[in-house]
C-alpha cells in the first residue's frame, strides 16, 4: 500500500471517529435534556400538589365558617376574626415552604357591575361608571387617565356599539381586538384597554382594588378598603372615614346601620336605596393565594371561589400565575385607616420577604 493510500485511510477514520463523537455528544445531550424537562415537570407536579392541598384546607376553612354562621344566625364577614380569615407563614412541608392566604372579593370594586343585564342586554349603569372613575383617580400614577379609562371600559361591557361620553371606544377605535360586549371573567382585562397606561401593568398593588364578580355581586363593607368605599358611596363618601372606624371595634351586623350614618342619611331617597341594593355585610365570593417554594423555584395557584349561603361551596377559577409581588394578606393594606403590612411571603431566592 502506497503512502498516499494510507494517508486516505487515516483520514477517513479520523472523519469516522469525528462523527461518530458527535452523534455521541448530541445523544448524551438530548438526553440530559430530557432528563433536565422530566424533572422540571415533577418539580412543578409537587409544587402544584402542594398547592392544591392548601387551596382544600382553606376551603374547608370557608365551609366550616359559613357552617358557624348558620348555627348562629349572624351572617357576616369581617376578615379579621373569621374562619377563612387566615395568612399562613412560610410554612415548611417536606421538601417544600407553603404560605397561603384568602381574600375576599366582594371587598373589591366589581367591574361587571357597571353594566346590567337588561333582557338580555348589557346596558350601562353610568353611577357606576362614576364610582369607577373616582376610584381609578385616586389610585392611578397619572390621574388624568382616569375618564378616559372608566368610559373605555363601560364600552368593553356594554351591548352597544355607541361610545360613551367623549373618552369610549367601541371596535372602530381597536384595531386589533373587538370589545365583548358582555361582562369579562377577570379584572386583567382592564389591560385590553385602549388608554391603560403601561406603567400600571406591574403594580400588583393596583389590582388588588379590583375583581371581576357576577354582575349582582354586592360590595361587603366589612372588608372594603377606604378608596373603594368612598368611590361607591359617591356623595356619601364622608361616611367611608365612618366606616373606617367604627369596624374596628366591630363588624357591622346589618346594611341598615350603614345607611343610618349621617353622610348617607343627607343623601336622596332614590340614592340610599341604590345604595342599600349594592352593599352587604356577608360575602360569597374568596380568592385563595398560595405560594410553593421547593428548592429555588416558586409556583403561586390563585383559586376563586363561590360560596353560597344555600347551596355548594366549589370552585370556580383556578390559574397559576407568575409572581409579581408578595403575597396578598388576608385584609386589603387599607383595610384600617393606618393600613398594613402585608406580612412575610415566598421569594424565589428565599423566605420571608416583606409584603407591602
């Protein structure tokens, strides 16, 4: 064999062991991949596990207070001294650190409720639209947004296709979307907007005004803060600062306190009885938040759920959602004039991070 013969040969081997690396290289690769994708799906598989066990203890929580309530006789939620009224810690659990908390969310501002159902149609509840507007003035960075926002979203809900005062828009003004002209299942929605500004995209803080209730849902005084009081209560807004205060030696037991405070008795007949339509003292409507962190990774499921004075206490909404702030307590911040803290949650570099 000639030099330049096995010169050929030496070449082709060295091209064979080449290839022969590289099918090997990619085949362990792959693999550790797909060992790396199987053990991230266990690790959320457990993390949701653990998640959905709290949601259970927290609904049987809610179940066991209504139960109190009815042997009672008192129905009323305060979100202080009842049942459901809790904020776990972060709690260690096997491999894993819980804390959960639960909400009510009939101590939000209902967006659904500035339409009603009218034979079928939606039609605007324009003192509604009101409520909204002074509600989004006081929270917004940029206040002067405000109008242009509670008319926007009274066209996203109306069956109409007429735009409300001068800042609506209907689909002409969306190029990309068309309004749905019907009452929206979640309170994000408010982002489709034409005018929300970006800037209040990431406040998680700005949210927690906000749901998204079945049209009739009543506001619970017991556990609304400040600002959404005095939006709803409109020219009765000075009895906010009433209420404020006197639920904090208590909760109040019947509507018609509410109404007997004197802001509210100056207002007109036809006003008190609107707003003794819209106001309650008890709740069925919560949100539970639970936070799991295994190892360096944290999953929050957020469940809402419905729970009747008659009938099944279930589910309704369940989503895990990224982590954009701390943990929500039990009470809204503002729930007491002073406010509060919001108490220690789950980081996903650690535990015990301050809420706010």
């Amino acid at each position: 064999m000639v030099v330049g013969q096995r010169g050929v040969i030496l070449v082709v081997v060295l091209l064979v062991l080449a290839v022969v690396a590289a099918i090997s290289t990619e085949i362990i690769y792959r693999a550790m991949q797909t060992t790396q994708r199987t053990n991230n799906l266990l690790q959320w598989d457990k993390r949701y596990q653990y998640a959905m066990a709290a949601e259970q203890v927290a609904l049987q929580a809610l179940i066991d207070d209504l139960e109190d309530d009815d042997k009672d006789g008192t129905f009323l939620d305060d979100c202080v001294d009842e049942k459901w009224a809790i904020k776990l810690p972060p709690t260690p659990y096997h491999d894993a650190f819980i804390a959960a908390s639960v909400q009510d969310l009939q101590g939000r501002f209902n967006l659904n409720s500035l339409v009603v159902d009218n034979a079928g149609a939606w039609e605007a509840d324009m003192s509604q639209r009101d409520a909204l507007f002074r509600l989004l003035g006081s929270l917004m960075d940029d206040a002067t947004a405000a109008p242009a926002l509670a008319d926007e979203m009274v066209d996203w809900l109306d069956s109409d296709l007429l735009v409300t005062g001068a800042n609506g828009a209907e689909d002409a003004e969306y190029r990309n979307r068309r309004t749905p002209n019907m009452p929206i299942l979640h309170e994000s929605e408010m982002r489709a907007l034409r005018s929300f500004p970006a800037t209040q995209q990431s406040n998680p803080f700005f949210w927690s005004y906000f749901t998204a209730l079945p049209a009739g849902a009543r506001l619970n005084v017991n556990t609304a803060p400040q600002p959404v009081l005095e939006a709803v209560l409109g020219q009765g807004s000075a009895a906010a600062t009433d209420i404020v205060k006197n639920r904090q030696e208590g909760p109040y037991g019947d509507v018609a306190d509410v109404l007997s405070l004197p802001a509210i008795q100056a207002l007109p007949e036809d006003q008190r009885k609107t707003l003794a339509d819209r106001l309650v003292v008890a709740s069925e409507y919560f949100q539970v938040v639970v936070d799991v962190r295994v190892e360096d990774t944290v999953s929050r499921l957020v469940t809402r759920i419905h729970r009747p004075q008659q009938g099944q206490t279930r589910v309704f909404s369940r989503a895990v959602i990224p982590i954009l702030g701390p943990l929500e307590p039990q009470c809204h911040p503002q729930y007491q004039s002073a406010g509060q803290s919001g108490g220690p949650g789950i980081t996903p570099g650690g535990v015990g991070a301050a809420g706010s």
